[in-house]
C-alpha cells in the first residue's frame, strides 16, 4: 500500500467518523426541536425537583391586620418601595407558590379631604416565602402626562401614609400565577414593576432549586427605572445557571452597553433567538399590556406550546390567545343572545343586557346600582356577589376563586337570565 493510498483510508475514516456525529447530533435536534414544535416535555421536565409550598396550609379567611416592620426603596429615582409585613398577632403565616398576590384593603383620604374611603388592591409579593413576613413592592404612579386623569391613588398612599408602624389590613396570598413545579429551564421575563412576582420565582429558585436554569430579561427605559439591580446582579455572578439580561429601550448618557445593561432594545422574541439555546423553556411574564401582546402572540408564531407561556397583565387587561378553540369561546361568549333580562334582586331593578353593556358589574353601575370593588380583574374578590338563578360565563380566568353559587361581576357576563343579590 502506498502512503498516497494510506493517507486516502485515513481521510476517509476521519470523514466517516465526523459524519457519523454528524447524523447522530442532528437526530438528537430533531427529536428535541420535536418536542417543543409538539409540546411534549423531555424526559426529566415533568418531574418535581421539589414540592412548592402549599398554599393552603395556615391560611385565613377575610382580612387580618399586619404591622409594617420595615420599609426599602428599590430604584435610585425612589419610586418603587418595598414594604415588609409581619402579622399583628404573631401567628404562622400562610405560604404561598412564587407569583402569587395580597390583596389590601385600604382606607384611603378622598380627593376632596372631607374623610377618608375603602378601596381595595391586590399587589404581587415580590420575595420567596419566608416564615415570619411578607414582601410587596410598589411602584409610584403618576398622573398621566397631559390628561386630567388622578395619580394613582394606592400606589402614592402607600408611598406618602404607609409608614413603619402603621397597620394594614390583608387577604391571605392568592392568584393562579405562580412558578410551576418541575425541574425545567425557565425564561422569566418582566417589563417594569412586573418584575414583582418574577423576583419572588427566582429568589425562590435559589433557596430550593438553585441548580436549576434560569434565564432573566428584564425591560425598561433606563438605570433609573432598574429595580432591584445590585440584587439581580449578585445572583447572577454567583450563579453560572442564572443568566441576567438587563434591556434598556432609552438608555440615558451615562448608561454603558456592557456595564449599566446589555442589550439597547425592548425584550422581544429576536433577542431570544438570539441568546437561548434550543430547549423546551417555560416563559414567564409580567409587564403592561403593550408588552404582553406582543410578546405572548410572537411566542406562540415562533412555535411555543401554548402550555409554556404563563403570563400576568397588568390591572384589568386581558390577553388573548390565538389557539382556534379559544377564538371559538370568545366568539361565542362576545355574541350571547340580545335579550338577556338581569334582575338584581337588592335594588329591585330589571334590565335588558346586551354584548355592549360590558361586564355585570359594569351594567349595574349604569343602571345607578352602587357594587363594591376593588381590582376589576377578578383578583380581590371584592366584587363577588350571589346568583339566585341563571348563570354567568367569564370573559377572562380569574385569579380569585369565587365561592359556589356566587360570580365575580367584574369579569363576568350573563349566560342566560339571571338574578343577583345586589
């Protein structure tokens, strides 16, 4: 054999060899780009790397007075603080899953100074369950720029009243957000002060699964809108499965690309393709409604499975999916019969509902019938009120569970004619 013909036997085994990996590496992508094109989890991604607490144990039942232990500002511009709850009695808390909410009832000065009134807010808490206090941080809201509207009144009680010391009267943790169980790899990704319950799933993860993958898009204008930055950064230098990226839409002069934050942009599905690997991910999300449609509807184009994407909006927004059954759903709850009688049994009223009149709780009021609520987004429960007959059909999923026989007025429409105790 000459050692032209060698050299030709060990060319072509090398290339046997690299084909060889070659075809067996493609395989193994095909098969996983497979199971996220069909949903379908990888062997190990349905099995709990740990049990959540359960959010039953030690709970209660209306409100329960707790004493402010501490409070924190989170930004440099001093709008968002976070306020520390220790219940008044001393009792065990009640824990709750990562994403999950309080909801407050608050005694609030009116606008006009003659005294004060009742309103009720729910609020995500933003730290892991700890065993002796809660975790809320709020962001200040201003008055809209050019418009007549108020600043938020809550979220500036909290701010201007809301001192150590002062008591607060608080609803157990609830909400149907919340990191899933499981061991796989999740995107959390938060727009503003939706970074609240992102922060409580990745503090979290860190007390209870601190080997486990986690990716961090965080959006906002610039350095003086990040909350919570030197927290986030010290995560993800000390964990190498903990990937922080910090997104700045209108960085200020002083912000530097590679030190201040590090992508100049909105979070959108491009820097995903981008910076992630091809795994089955679970995305996360909590941000104002802009950001939320489109990136819940470019999540779904790019091909994740429906039941990868969990998502929170802000208020009393509602975000649609675009899966054929639920387009089915919504056109046939947007287009109920015309001649729907709602009696409310209280006031002695009766009045024809129609798809325009909006939600119940919307049509009482403009039938001059006064409800109490709070959120008007199904998640205080404030609104829930007794059906005598008929039934009730929601336009969103709420996050309070509204006990049998009663409806939720603010996100509930009429199914056929119905009575309420209102």
């Amino acid at each position: 054999m000459t050692s032209l013909s060698l050299l030709l036997w060990i060319i072509l085994g090398i290339a046997l060899q690299v084909g060889l990996f070659l075809g067996i590496s493609f395989w193994q992508h095909w098969q996983t780009y497979s199971r996220l094109k069909h949903g379908q989890p990888e062997a190990d991604e349905s099995i709990p790397a740990v049990n959540l607490p359960k959010a039953e144990v030690a709970g209660w039942s209306g409100f329960r007075p707790f004493k402010v232990a501490r409070r924190v500002i989170e930004d440099t511009a001093g709008q968002i603080c976070s306020f520390y709850l220790e219940p008044e009695d001393r009792q065990a808390l009640q824990s709750y899953k990562p994403g999950q909410f309080l909801t407050f009832r608050l005694d609030v000065p009116k606008a006009d100074g003659s005294g004060t009134e009742q309103i009720t807010r729910c609020y995500s808490l933003s730290d892991a369950p700890q065993t002796d206090s809660y975790r809320v941080s709020v962001k200040r809201v201003p008055a809209p720029p050019r418009c007549d509207h108020p600043p938020g009144r809550s979220s500036n009680f909290f701010h201007d009243h809301i001192q150590v010391g002062a008591t607060l009267q608080i609803r157990a943790p609830s909400g149907h957000f919340y990191l899933e169980p499981g061991s796989s790899p999740v995107i959390l990704i938060a727009g503003g002060i939706g970074i609240t319950p992102m922060l409580s799933m990745l503090n979290w993860c860190q007390t209870h699964q601190p080997e486990r993958e986690v990716w961090f898009f965080y959006g906002v204008r610039n350095s003086k809108e990040t909350a919570f930055a030197s927290h986030l950064c010290a995560i993800a230098a000390a964990r190498p499965n903990v990937h922080l990226r910090l997104c700045f839409s209108d960085p200020l002069p002083e912000d530097q690309l590679g030190k201040d934050f590090h992508h100049h942009g909105r979070v959108d599905v491009n820097l995903f393709r981008i910076e992630l690997p091809l795994k089955p991910y679970h995305y996360y999300i909590c941000g104002p409604t802009p950001m939320m449609e489109t990136l819940v509807a470019a999540l779904e184009d790019w091909g994740v499975p429906d039941s990868h994407i969990h998502f929170e909006a802000f208020g009393p927004a509602s975000i649609k999916r675009r899966k054929p059954e639920t387009a089915a759903t919504e056109s046939a709850i947007a287009a109920p019969a015309s001649d729907i009688m709602v009696t409310f049994a209280k006031s002695g009223k009766q009045a024809r509902w129609s798809p325009q009149s909006g939600s119940l709780l919307e049509f009482a009021e403009s039938q001059g019938i006064a409800i109490d609520s709070g959120c008007r987004a199904g998640g205080c429960g404030t609104c829930q009120t007794t059906i005598r007959s008929g039934e009730v059909s929601y336009r969103q999923s709420p996050d309070y569970d509204p006990e049998p026989g009663t409806c939720l007025m603010c996100v509930s429409i009429p199914k056929t004619h119905v009575t309420l105790e209102a």
